[in-house]
C-alpha cells in the first residue's frame, strides 16, 4: 500500500481510537460520580426528615409524659366519672345527644331543663374541656381519652362512638383503644409511656390511628389512663416537603410492614394503609444507618431509594426517599449526548485534519517520485517545483534537481563528444571522477543520516551529525541537527516540569492529607459537641420541669397558707365566742352564788323560828338544816364552777392570743410563698427561654455536624484525586526518562541555517 494511503489511513485509526478511549473514560467516571452524587443527595433528605420526625415525636411523648401526671387529668378523670354516674339510668341517649351537639354552647347546654346529672357532667366539661382541647391544639392531637379502671371512656374530645363506652365490654374487646388501655394499666407506677402503632380504628378521622397512653396515678394507686391518639398532620408536613427532589421526587414514611403512613402529594388515592414497598429492602437496617438502593413496587415507576430507621418507642417506622430513577440519571444521559456530540466533532476535526495534512505530506512526495521516475528513463523537459520548501522534502526536491542537471549535462556532454571524441573522453574521465566523488560523498550523506535517524529513533538525543555534508545535501544535516537540538530542549522542559508537577503534587497529596485528618478531627469534635448539647438541653429541660412544678407547690402552698388563714380568722371569732360565753356564764354562776347565799340566809332564819316554835317547829327545822345544807353545796359549787370559768376563761385568752400569733405568721408565710411563687415563675420562663434558644443551638450543631461529615467526603475525594495526579507524574517522569538528553539542558536552537564551516570539498 502506497504512504499516501498507509499516512492517513494510520492517522484516522490513532484518532478514532484515542478519542473513543478518552470519551468512554470520561463517561464512566462522569456517569459514576453523577450516580454517587444523586445516592448521597437522598441519603442527605432521608437522614434529614428522620431528624425532624424524631425530634418532633421525642417532644410529643415527653409532653405526654408531663400532662398524663398533672392533678388536672387526674381531678378531670375522677370527676367524670362521678358525672357519668350521676346521669340517671334511661337518660344516656338524650345525655349523649346533649353532649354531642355541637351546635348548642355551653351555657344552653347547662340550663334550668338540663337533668341534673347531666348538668354536673357538663359542669366539669366546661371547666375542663377547654384545657384538653388547647393542649390538643398545641401538639396536633387527634383526640385525646380518660378512661377509668373499669374500662369507661369517660371523657373524649370528638365524642365519637366510642364515648361513654366500656372497653371492656364484648363489642369493644380487641379494638385499639382496648388494647393500649390494656397496656397503659400493665405499666403501674413505671417511667414512660406505652405505644401502639398504627393501626385501623373505626371512630377515627384517618384510615389507621397509632395510640399512646400513659396510666393517671393517685397516692401510689392507678385511677385509669391518659391516652392521646397521636397526631399525623404535622409528621406529614415534613414528609410533603420536597425540596432538592425534583419533580418525581417524595419521602414517605414506612410502617415495619412496608405501608405508608403518610399520604403521597403526587397521588390522587390516600395511600395512607394501601401502597407498600417491599420491607426486604430495609428489614436490616440497623441505627443510623442507611441504605440506598431501588424499587419497581412503587406509583409504576422504577426509583432510586434511601432508606433510614426512625428511632421512635421501637415502632420499627422507616423514612424513605425516592425518585424517578429516568430522572436521577437524566443528568447522567445529557452527560452521555454531551460527551458523544463533542467526541464527534472532535473525531471530525481530527480526521479532516490528518487528511489535509496527509494529503499536504504525500502530494510532494508523489509529484518527487514522478520526476525522478522521468529522470531514470532519461526524460529530462520537466519542472521540477516545491524547491523553496525549508523541509526535508525541499532537501529531495533540490537533491532531483541536481540529478536532473547531472542528466541535462550529460546529454551536452555526450553530445560534444560527438565532435571531439579525444576531448570528450579526456572531459568524460573527469566527469567520471567526479561524478563518483560526489556520488560517493552523497552517499556518506545518506548513510549519515540512516544513522542519526536510527539513533534518534531508538530515543538517543545526543546524536549529532558534525560531518559536513556535500553542499547540496548539508542543508539536510543542519536542519536534522537543529530538530535534535529542539526536541532536546523540549524535552528537558517537560522533565523539568514533570518534577516540578510531581513535587506539586507530593506537597498537595501531604496536604490534603492533613486537610482529611483536621476535617475527621473536626467532625468528631462537633459529633461529641452534639452530645454535649444534648446533655445540656436534658438537664435544662428537667430543670424546667422542676421550675413548673416548684410554681405549682408554691401556687398549692400559697392557696393553703390563704386557706390557713381564713380558718384562723374563723378559730379566732369562735374563741372570742367562748370567751363571750364564758363571761356570760360567770355572771350567771354569780347569781347562782346569790341565790344559795340568800337560800342559805333564808333556811338559818327558818331554824331560829323552828327553834322557838318547840316540838311544833322540829320537822320544819330539819328541812331547813337540808335546804340551808343544799344552798351551801351549791354555793361551793358555784364557787368551783366560777374558778374553772375564770380558768378556762383565762386559757381562751391565752388561746386567743396564740391563734392571732399564728394568723400574723400565717399572714407573713402568704406574703413569701406570693414572692416565691413570682420568683419561681420568672425562673420557670428563663429556663423555658434557655431551652428554646439551646434546642435551636442544638439543631444548628446538628447541622454543622452533617455538612462536615460531607466536606469530610468531599475531601477525602479530592485526596484520591490527588494521588491520581501524583502517579500521573511519576508516569510522565518515567515516560521522559527513557530518552537520552545531551548532557544540560541546551540553549533554544538555532533558527537561521547557516552554512557549514571549512573546506567544501566533497569528501572521496
């Protein structure tokens, strides 16, 4: 195959390939980064939402946990029931119809026509409906229960079916709220709550209903249970929240099973209870962990998934974010168009390109064969061009030009000889001579440079051709021994920068090294500042818990203290009463005292006359002596009765003095329980702000902590990165140093030819 065809043919297969390669390479690692990316992004969400569900359900239990244990569930709870049984048998119809209509205020429902056993249960319900109904509002209850240890319902805030039920009854044995009751009386006195995941129950608003309940616990002894029907709305606000999802984009939440527990927004049906994936995919999901992965079982679409574990009272619930797998690698696909497009343009360009150079390449070389293949069969009338060319080819070009003059003057010769055949074959010797001279020194040029290239091929840079050449070929040697001395230079260049690449990127590889190290120490420090805050925020929480229920034991103190103090002022007028009394009776005693004095006086002067009346007076006499005996032991006796009247009389003084004393001290106690109950509660709200503003400090260093561990990531990427450039210049140092470079790195070479110094005679 002719070099015009073997140079371009040679060029576009070097091309295809080396693009192709570079292309395919570049799209590997573009499509798997991509792909890595998008698994991250929704590991990233996945974790996030996780976050938010369980920071939002570790305070709805803790709240739970606080209200469950107020007097006010447990006074609510007792007095409920009372109402309940107060309502006459025969009357629960109209007494539910009453409750229930929501159309009546509470006033019309409490009036004169009310039977009274309704009226008192209506009583307590307005005292304490309002409280429950705020409480529900506040942490997006769905309803909340009391029942009592026998089973009845007795206060429900939607007053569904199952008001005023015994769930112990058969009609309500297995159902949800039964079991959770069940439950929650099982705990006895022990910490925490009891849960129930979702499930169906029939009264509720939402197809599956999750309970959780706490027992009401008095002196030790369980009265019932508080139970709340626990919120979905808000847990799907956060799961509806599809920023950095794109448009196919969700996170649902996953009961162990697989079901959804909140409903999608890109779907018309409720899912809530009817769509599934399948559990396989996370049944091992173990902590924090997460794991990516893909699903088919799934609103018809094939999607790219995350997986994470929510840790909620072990309820086994999953956060799982998905997306459209067509469009988490439709990045990947505009990558794969972006990189064929270029590819083929580049393959285009560099095709044209080799075939225009080839064609500039080998057009000379066949118009040089042409003429030297004229030359040979004696032609001599043709152009020779191209000889002002400064390549290698113009060196050819003139080295036909001079055969070609060789040949002209052949023929001038053979024609002179002709005439003078003497002369011309003295002229044709040394013509001959010559001719071998000069062929003989062309060929030490040829063999010359056969050798240089040789050299030059085999990557030996130290090759020099110091011998001139003939004068027509030594333009050959010049222009050789000048490319040598460029690509020598050149050469050195690029060893240099190739060190100084590799050092570079030594250093770098050390830094990004330290950066690695520094950015895990990093990481670990916000983790244990995490936990610290963590920590804080507990005691601060208790401490807040403390401070409420100081405020409560002040307030009750308080109320005691006023209470003491009212029945002092009462103990007070009773003492004053007894003392009035006491007078009283002493005043009487007094007259008593008179009347046996006078009784007394009376029966001696009744003895004197009974005296003088003889035999007739001594009857007379001897019930005299009785009655004078009589008024003297009521006289003593009134005397006794007199000095325990002044004795007692003068303790109720006494006593008196006392409680008014003890109504001051009272008084004065009041007077500090008010201060402290004032101090308390500016303590309460401090420490309420203190933990607002920690939980959002919190929050922060949990993010922080999140966004190092990826920059932690993304460095240890770049590191990799890194090491890859570093061998890349240990490769190019290697490549390089399979050349043998002349001695130090030379000056530019020379860019005028200049004629080779001496003696120009052709050499023998």
């Amino acid at each position: 195959m002719l070099i015009s065809r073997k140079l371009p043919l040679a060029a576009a297969i070097l091309t295809v390939v080396s693009i192709a390669a570079s292309s395919i390479g570049g799209l590997m690692i573009s499509s798997n980064a991509l792909t890595r990316e998008y698994d991250e992004k929704l590991s990233a969400i996945a974790d996030g939402r996780r976050n938010q569900i369980e920071t939002y359900l570790e305070s709805t239990k803790k709240d739970i946990e606080e209200i469950a244990v107020t007097p006010n569930v447990a006074a609510a709870l007792n007095l409920f029931g009372i109402g309940l049984t107060m309502v006459n048998e025969g009357m629960e119809d109209a007494f539910l119809t009453l409750v229930t209509d929501q159309a009546l205020s509470h006033e019309e429902k409490v009036d004169q026509s009310t039977p009274s056993g309704a009226r008192v249960y209506l009583n307590h319900e307005g005292k304490f409906g309002p409280v429950f109904d705020k409480i529900a509002q506040e942490n997006d209850f769905e309803d909340i229960f009391l029942i009592n240890t026998d089973g009845r319902v007795v206060f429900t805030l939607l007053k569904n079916d199952d008001f005023n039920v015994n769930i112990n009854d058969d009609a309500w044995k297995g159902t949800a709220l039964a079991r959770i009751f069940e439950k929650a009386i099982a705990m006895g006195d022990s910490p925490g709550v009891t849960f129930l995941d979702y499930g169906p129950y029939a009264t509720g608003s939402r197809p599956l209903t999750a309970f959780v309940a706490k027992p009401v616990i008095v002196a030790d002894e369980v009265k019932g249970a508080f139970v709340v029907a626990l919120p979905t709305g808000k847990i799907e606000a956060i799961m509806n929240n599809r920023t950095g999802l794109g448009e196919t984009g969700e996170t649902v939440l996953l009961r162990s099973d697989g079901f959804l527990l909140t409903n999608s927004t890109l779907t018309e049906a409720n899912d809530v209870g009817n769509a599934r994936l399948d559990p396989e995919q996370f049944r091992t999901l173990e902590a924090r962990e997460i794991v990516t992965g893909n699903t088919d079982n799934y609103r018809d679409m094939h999607a790219t998934v995350a997986f994470a574990r929510v840790d909620f009272l072990n309820a086994g619930w999953v956060v799982a974010a998905l997306v459209d797998s067509r469009e988490a690698g439709q990045a990947v696909a505009s990558m794969r168009q972006i990189v064929i497009v270029v590819s083929l343009v580049l393959l285009a360009v560099a095709l044209g390109s080799a075939l225009l150079f080839s064609r500039n390449l080998t057009r000379p070389i066949n118009a040089l064969v042409a003429n030297m293949r004229q030359l040979s069969e004696g032609q001599t009338d043709f152009d020779i061009g191209d000889t002002e060319r400064k390549d290698e080819i113009g060196d050819m070009v003139r080295s036909v030009a001079v055969f070609k003059e060789a040949a002209i003057e052949k023929e001038q010769l053979q024609n002179e000889a002709e005439q003078t055949r003497e002369t011309t074959e003295r002229e044709a010797q040394e013509r001959a001579s010559a001719k071998a001279e000069e062929a003989g020194r062309m060929q030490a040029a040829v063999d010359a440079l056969a050798g240089g290239l040789t050299r030059l091929s085999e990557g030996d840079l130290s090759v020099r051709l110091d011998e001139p050449f003939m004068d027509s070929l030594d333009r050959l040697r010049v222009d050789f021994n000048a490319t040598v001395e460029k690509l020598n230079s050149t050469l050195y260049r690029i060893q240099d920068n190739s060190g100084s690449i590799d050092g570079n990127a030594r250093e770098m590889r050390a830094s990004a090294d330290d950066l690695s190290r520094r950015t895990e120490q990093q990481a670990a420090s916000l983790e244990e500042t995490s936990a610290a805050l963590e920590e804080i925020t507990s005691t601060v929480r208790e401490t807040s818990e403390r401070a409420a229920e100081a405020e409560q034991m002040a307030n009750a103190a308080k109320d005691d203290a006023d209470r003491s103090g009212s029945v002092v002022s009462e103990a007070v007028s009773a003492m004053e009463g007894i003392e009035k009394a006491s007078e009283e009776i002493s005043k009487i005693i007094n007259v008593i005292d008179e009347i046996a004095f006078q009784t007394n006086l009376l029966a001696l002067n009744a003895g004197v006359e009974a005296a003088r009346a003889g035999e007739a007076g001594k009857g007379f006499a001897v019930v005299a002596q009785e009655v004078r005996e009589l008024a003297q032991r009521a006289a003593g006796a009134a005397t006794e009765i007199k000095e325990l009247i002044n004795k007692s009389g003068s303790e109720v003084s006494n006593g008196v003095s006392l409680v008014k004393a003890t109504g001051e001290a009272l008084d004065q106690i009041s007077h500090h329980v008010a201060d402290i109950n004032g101090r308390i509660a500016t303590i309460a709200s401090a420490a309420k702000e203190q933990l607002t503003g920690i939980q959002e400090v919190n929050s922060a260093v949990t993010q922080m902590d999140r966004m190092t561990q990826q920059n932690a990531a993304m460095v240890e990427e770049t590191n990799a990165v890194i090491h890859k450039l570093a061998d890349d210049a240990g490769g190019l140092s290697a490549v390089v140093s399979e050349f043998r470079l002349a001695g130090d790195q030379p000056a530019e070479p020379e860019t005028d030819h200049e004629e080779p110094a001496g003696d120009h005679r052709l050499a023998g």
